[in-house]
C-alpha cells in the first residue's frame, strides 16, 4: 500500500475528529496520552509508530497531495475529513498488512540484526575478515556477534541461505516486493541500495519504498511468530513489545500499585502532574481491571458513556461541554474505558500474532 | 611509574600492526608520548595519523582516551579499530541509546581505546568515572577543531581545557590535526594547558596531488564542466558542494550519463549514508557528490581525484578535503572550480553560523534577566552551534568583550575566505601558493605540479572507454544466494 493510501486510510478512521498532527504523531508513534488514546479509540493499532524516523515535509507533501486531489478536505475548525471521493478510493483499498502496534519501530532491528549476519556471512565465506559493518549500532553488533556464538555456531552458509528463503517464500509476497526488499541487504562485492537508487531503478518514490518495506517486515515478523525457525527466531528476539505500556507508564504504574497516590508519584518521579495524568490514561487503556469508579462517580460514568454514543463522538471539547462539572482528566480516564465496560475487556491483544487482523483490517 | 621506553620501536610496530617500517613522521611523534611529553603532530591527511595516537599504549599500558569532536570520524575510527581485530575499543558520545552507555560504563576499565565526544566528556557523572581510570594519555583529535581559527571550531572543544584543568595529575596530551596554522597551534598549546609541547610539524604538501585551478563564469558553466569531463575522463573521485540540493543534483545529472554517481550529506538517514560509503569502498559507486560534513568517514585509499564546485572557505579545509586523494601514493589530481561570486557564498555559509555582535548583547541582556540562554538565543533566531559559541563566550568573557569577540572571530574568518580569493586569482605555482598559506612551500616540485606549471590533466587521468551498464533489480533468490555465494 502507497503512502497516500496509508494516510487516507488513517484519516478514514480518525473520522474528521482530528487534525492532521494526529496521524503524524501516529506514524512517528508518539507516545503522548494524546496519541496512545487516539490508537486505542480509532483502532489505529496497525499504524502505530510505523515510520520512527518520518520527516514533517514528507508527511505534508503527502497530505497537500491528498488535498489537491481532492479526497480529503478540512473543516473550519481544521479538523480532516475524507470527501466523497475520498471515501470511495479508502472502500476499495486492499488490507493493511501493517502491525505496528506490536513492533513499533522494533522491526529495524531485526532488519539490522538480518543485514549484518548476512554481510558478515558473506565476507567471512569469501575468506574476508575485514569489512565495515552496515549497521553501527553497537547494540545490533553485539546481538549479531551473540548469534555467532550461538544459533548460527557451525552452521554453512547454504543452511541459512536456505532458512531466510524459505522463511520469505512462506509470508506468500510476491517476487517483485521480495526483490525490493532484498536489494537493501549487502554483502562482498555487492553492497544494497540507497532508497534513491531503489526509487531510480522501480520507479516507485522513495516514501513508497520504504513503506512497503516496514510492512513487509511486519509481515515477515508476523510469520516468524507463527512458525518459528531457529535462526529467523533468534534473530527476531525481543522485537515485539512485551507491554503495551511505555517504559514511563509502566513505572508509575507499579508506584500506584504500591499504594502511592497521583501527587506523590509526580514529586518521587520529579515529573509534572499533567505527565503523570497521561500515564494513569495510558493504563487505563490498557488495564482491563483500571479502578476506573475511583476517579469518577458511577452515575458520571454511565452518563458520559451514553453522551458519547449518542453524540457518536470521542472528542473532549465536546463532551466538556455536556459535563462542565467533569475534569478533562476525568473525561479522559472514563474514554479511555470505553467499550470495555466493567469486567469485559472488549480489548483484544494485537499481539497475538496472526491478530493483527481484527484491529487492523479493512475500514 | 617504572617503565623501560623501548629503544628501537620497529619490533613494537611490528608486533602490534605487522608493518616493518613506520611512516615519514609517526615514529617521533610516539616517541615523545611514550616519553610522557605533551606532543603536537601536525601531520597531513594519510600520513598515518591514527597510527600515532595507537601505539603508544601498547608500550604503556592503561587507556587511552580520544577525545574526538567530530562524530562521524569517531564512529569511522572505532570501525576501523573493530575492522583490525580491536575488542578493547568503546565510544561515548550521543549516539548510544542509555542502554548501550550505560554497558560501556560499566566496563570502562576494560577498553584500551576509549573514544569521547566533548560534551559527554563534561556530563559530571561520565567525567568522574574517567577520572578513576588509568589514562595513559589523553589525544586531542582533529586538534584545530579547538581554535577558533580553525575553519571547524567546534565550541564545545573548548570544555576539555576546563576538564584538563580540573584534573589533579594530568597524563600527557597528544594533539593530532591535519592542517593547523601558526596561530590555531598556539591556540592548540593553550587551551591544552600544554607544558613545553614537542612540535612535530610536516607540511601539508602532498606532491602525488597535481593542483588545478579553473576560472569558470557560475554554475551553470561548473555543472558543464563536470559533465564534460567526467564523461571523458574516469574516477573515483569526490565533488565537493556547497549544498545537499547541489550534491543531489550534481549526483542526479552524472547518473542520466550512465556515470555511477550518489549524494553524500547530513540529510541522508545513517543507513543510506552506510550503503553509499560501502559502495563507494567496494568500487561500485564511481563519485561521491558530498558536503563537507560527511567526506570525513570516507578512507578510501584509491580515490584518484577530488573536485571543488565551490571555493572553500579556509585553506585548511581545502587543503584537508584535497588530502583524501592518493592516499595509496598514486598519481591524483585535484580541480578547484572557481567563479567570482564563489567568495560572496563562502562568505555567507561561513558567517551564517556567527552572532552578530549586536545579538550576543541582546542575549547578555536577557541573560541578566534570569532567561535562559538557549532560550534567548533561540528568540534571537540563532543555529544551536551559535547558541554553544555565545553561551561559551558569554560565560568566560560577560557580554561586552564576547560581543567584540564575535568581531574577532567574524574577522578572522573573513580574512581566511580573502586569502583563498587571493588564492583563486593569482598566478604562479598553485602549490608553492597553497603552501605559502600555511607559510611553507614545497620540499619537491613534482613532475606533475600544477596547472600554472604547465600540467596537462590528460597525462594523468584515465580515458572512460565504456559507459557503464547500471545493473537492473535482481530476483530476490538470485540476490541472496549471492550474497551468500551459495
């Protein structure tokens, strides 16, 4: 799927409540209150952090390209809509194929981890012991150099030839795809191409590309999980998130869990209140068992859920209106809830592999 | 401290390296550091610089910290460490995530070559870990960096004087550069709070580099030229550009003439950046069209010769950038394209980065007023370099005399670009001119000196006979079993 149509995807789903920055923050997988919630309320796990290193002119050139073409327009308050036309392009838009949710960012690592075992592979075979390393993280180096003390110990280059092309053939793309995506990986006398090159050599723009590829990592990954092999497996360790949380949230959650309240976690953890407010939606979002009636009165509760499905609306400055007696906050935590009334979770684990599908498919 | 200094450092060499016989100027230099003296080395691009901050500690045991301004020369020179079978060899500087710093800390006592960027070097917590090690020495790396009359000040440099000073026995500093006029030396020795340096001076000269000057009217007629003669003539060679546009669009322009070209600049992600030196180190990219910034990573022994598209700022810098020829001792060339506007550009990038006086004031006022400075200075609409030079400069020196500083800085910039005009424009020997700039002139006049000696390109270049086929997207299967030789 293009970038455009990734975008006009995730407008379809922000349902003209959110201005442009929304999606941005999510490509970028900005983790802010703000974003987290707008993932969980519009379902845009599939998206979430796809693109870590997305530059704004690249996002804006694409958003004015779909402006100028008039599939999506703004409304007064600059809040993004898809127009008629809009919405017939998004109806016959095949699956997104994305996980993002699940590996946020994290597939380049495996990437990288792939890269070099396969460069390294390939110059040690032809007897070269010397060679700059295409990735300089030292963290990838060290996984990588890990490996060949473990997994890939003894093993001859036709096996893990063999392992990485069978691994390929099973996610069931096709050849052209699997030929661009392995036209980054380098090895002696052969090294993969620069995104331009690519983008000269498929005619395909340099943004497409490298879409293509997250998703087709994703897919891969995805896989892998499904039916692990032992070198794909080790080289894809650690790269799906063990908690939904953030590092941040997660250590003010065991705070509350320990029996700390709001203020006291700010001051111990020297942060400001409104961070630690982002947190605790965060959790909400994420924990089935949130004491949600510990922050607001039953009956509010009930009522903002029935406002907000009568107005068929999330959004805040709605709502406030409707409940001036309610904090944002208050709003926010009870939001964050909903859907997932008391005791039955209407979240389901996008991480389950071959999951993916019921949050991230179709419109 | 009991310890023998080797007399003959040959077997040392060889021990450590395989080589039999140092190069022209190392073995004096790692001389004076096994001897504990404060050491400067002036030694010209592909003398074998590394070589000298390498070796002492293999006769003196300890670690050794480089503290090394320039990020993508530091990462190139761990790599090229790691490349030659060095365990013991760890960066600190902004790249590593906390995860990766805080496992290099732990293990700071094992390294052998510890790598330091300057603002990590005075993060309080970092400096007091180092300061437990056992330095052997400490090397200033790409030393001109710390003079502000260097054409690469890097501001930050300047904290290593106060992390020197606070240092109760301060190991012996070895100052490494490339090309360092009289006063960035002095500057050298100051900021170092060096003791009676050793001066280890060798002239930039570098007579397997045939000069060439040519007088073009702009650039439209520069892009001609390139076209021209890069279709005539063959690589491997670097464009050296003002621009990321003008190195996309130089690079761009060579590839619609099957010339197998790629840009080079701060702009490109770092895998991107990898791939092209990668390909450019395996001959299969032919020119590289760069922006000074990222030429420094590029250590490729064959590249036979390098272009200017615009006028450098500094004669250091041209001379440095011109330096990445040859270094394998063949025959090369280097072509400065030069047009009268070509001063008012360098003039203008050259100062972009410098604060008028008139805003450092400004800055000293709000900084008066309680605001913070990288605050001040971001109202005041300044780069963050120019943020790290005024808030430097204010805290040593109050606003006015660092306002009057900004003067002295601006001027002595201006007079480097002049002299280049100067340069650009005058006639006689190119070489013995280039030199003149640094005060030297040549030992040898080669036999291929420069255009103004009657050079004739065409005797050293290599005629193109073919164009190029670039290869077409290969099937996914074949690539892999490639890359695997399977």
């Amino acid at each position: 799927m293009s970038f455009d149509d990734i975008l006009l995807n995730i407008i379809s789903r922000l349902d003209g409540e959110r201005y442009k920055h929304a999606a941005f923050h999510l490509m970028k997988g900005k983790r802010s209150g703000q974003t987290l919630q707008d993932t969980e309320y519009y379902r845009l796990h599939p998206f979430f952090g796809m693109l870590p290193s997305l530059h704004a002119n690249d996002f804006n050139r694409c958003y004015q390209r779909l402006m100028a073409s008039g599939l999506i327009a703004e409304k007064e308050d600059g809040t993004v809509f898809l127009t008629a036309d809009g919405r017939k392009r998004a109806s016959s838009l095949g699956p997104v194929r994305l996980n993002g949710w699940v590996y946020r960012g994290m597939e380049q690592v495996f990437f990288a981890r792939l890269a070099l075992t396969i460069q390294t592979v390939s110059h040690v075979s032809a007897g070269d012991r010397m060679f700059m390393p295409v990735s300089a993280d030292p963290a990838v180096q060290r996984d990588v150099r890990n490996l060949f003390g473990t997994v890939l110990r003894g093993r001859k280059p036709v096996e893990i030839a063999l392992e990485i092309c069978e691994g390929l053939e099973s996610t069931g793309m096709e050849d052209d795809r699997l030929s661009r995506f392995a036209a980054r990986l380098t090895g002696k006398g052969m090294s993969g191409m620069t995104w331009h090159q690519l983008s000269g050599l498929t005619g395909m723009s340099e943004m497409d590309l490298k879409v293509e590829w997250v998703e087709s990592l994703h897919i891969w990954l995805d896989a892998i999980a499904d039916n692990p092999t032992p070198i794909l497996s080790a080289l894809s360790r650690g790269v799906r998130a063990e908690s939904p949380l953030t590092d941040s949230a997660k250590k003010t959650d065991e705070l509350y869990r320990a029996g700390m309240g709001m203020p006291e976690i700010a001051q111990r953890r020297n942060l400001k209140m409104s961070t630690i407010e982002d947190h605790f939606v965060e959790i909400a979002i994420n924990d089935p068992t949130f004491p949600l009636r510990k922050f607001a009165a039953p009956e509010d509760i009930e009522a903002v859920r029935n406002e907000a499905d009568r107005l068929a609306t999330r959004k805040l400055s709605v709502l406030k209106k409707s409940f001036p007696g309610l904090s944002y906050f208050q709003l926010r935590l009870i939001l964050a809830r909903l859907g997932k009334e008391d005791g039955q979770d209407g979240y389901d684990d996008p991480g389950k592999p071959g999951q993916p599908a019921k949050t991230g498919h179709g419109l | 401290m009991d310890m023998t200094i080797p007399e003959n450092l040959d077997s040392l060499l060889k021990q450590v390296t395989g080589f039999d016989e140092f190069r022209e100027g190392q073995e004096e230099v790692i001389r004076s550091v096994i001897c504990g003296h404060d050491t400067i080395a002036v030694l010209p691009t592909g003398a074998g610089k590394s070589l000298c901050y390498q070796l002492p500690v293999h006769a003196l045991g300890g670690t050794v910290l480089i503290v090394s301004p320039l990020l993508s020369l530091m990462e190139d020179q761990v790599a090229q460490l790691k490349m030659k079978g060095e365990k013991r060899v760890a960066a600190l500087n902004s790249f590593l995530a906390p995860k990766e710093r805080s496992d290099v800390l732990a293990n700071l006592g094992r390294y052998r070559y510890l790598f330091i960027s300057p603002e990590m070097l005075i993060q309080p917590y970092i400096s007091g870990r180092i300061k437990q090690l056992k330095l052997a020495y400490i090397v200033a790396d790409e030393a001109h960096c710390i003079s502000q009359w260097g054409f690469d000040f890097r501001p930050d440099y300047l904290r290593l004087r106060e992390w020197l000073e606070a240092l109760e026995n301060r190991p012996p500093v070895l100052a490494l550069t490339a090309t360092a006029s009289e006063k960035a030396i002095r500057d050298i020795a100051d900021y170092l709070l060096m003791k009676q340096p050793q001066l280890f001076i060798h002239p930039p000269d570098r007579p397997n580099i045939a000069m060439e000057l040519i007088g073009l009217d702009g650039r439209e007629e520069k892009t001609e030229w390139i076209l021209e003669n890069l279709s005539r003539w063959k690589g491997p060679g670097i464009i050296y550009v003002q621009s990321r546009k003008r190195a996309e669009e130089l690079a761009d322009l060579l590839r619609s003439r099957q010339i197998s070209a790629a840009a080079f600049h701060a702009g490109m992600e770092t895998e991107d950046r990898i791939l092209v030196q990668q390909q450019y180190l395996n001959g299969e990219l032919e020119w590289i069209c760069a922006t000074n910034a990222f030429g420094m990573g590029i250590n490729k022994p064959d590249i036979r010769w390098i272009i200017h598209d615009h006028l450098p700022p500094s004669a250091a810098q041209y001379i440095q950038e011109i330096g990445r020829a040859g270094r394998d001792g063949g025959q090369s060339l280097s072509t400065l394209l030069y047009s009268e506007s070509d001063a008012d550009t360098a003039a203008f990038i050259a100062m972009d980065d410098l604060p008028e006086p008139e805003t450092v004031r400004f800055i000293g006022r709000c900084a008066a007023e309680g605001m913070d400075i990288a605050e001040a200075g971001e109202r005041a609409g300044l780069s963050e370099t120019a943020i790290r030079v005024v808030s430097y400069w204010l805290g040593r020196l109050g606003t006015e005399k660092a306002a009057s500083q900004m003067e002295s800085l601006a001027a002595g910039k201006r007079n480097e670009i002049i002299a280049m005009v100067r340069f650009a424009e005058g006639r006689g020997c190119i070489r013995s001119r280039a030199m003149g700039l640094f005060g030297y002139s040549p030992a040898v006049r080669p036999a291929h000196c420069c255009s103004e000696c009657g050079l004739e390109p065409p005797q050293i270049l290599i005629a193109r006979t073919s164009a190029e086929n670039t290869p077409g997207l290969l099937d996914w299967r074949k690539r892999i079993s490639g890359l695997f030789g399977v």
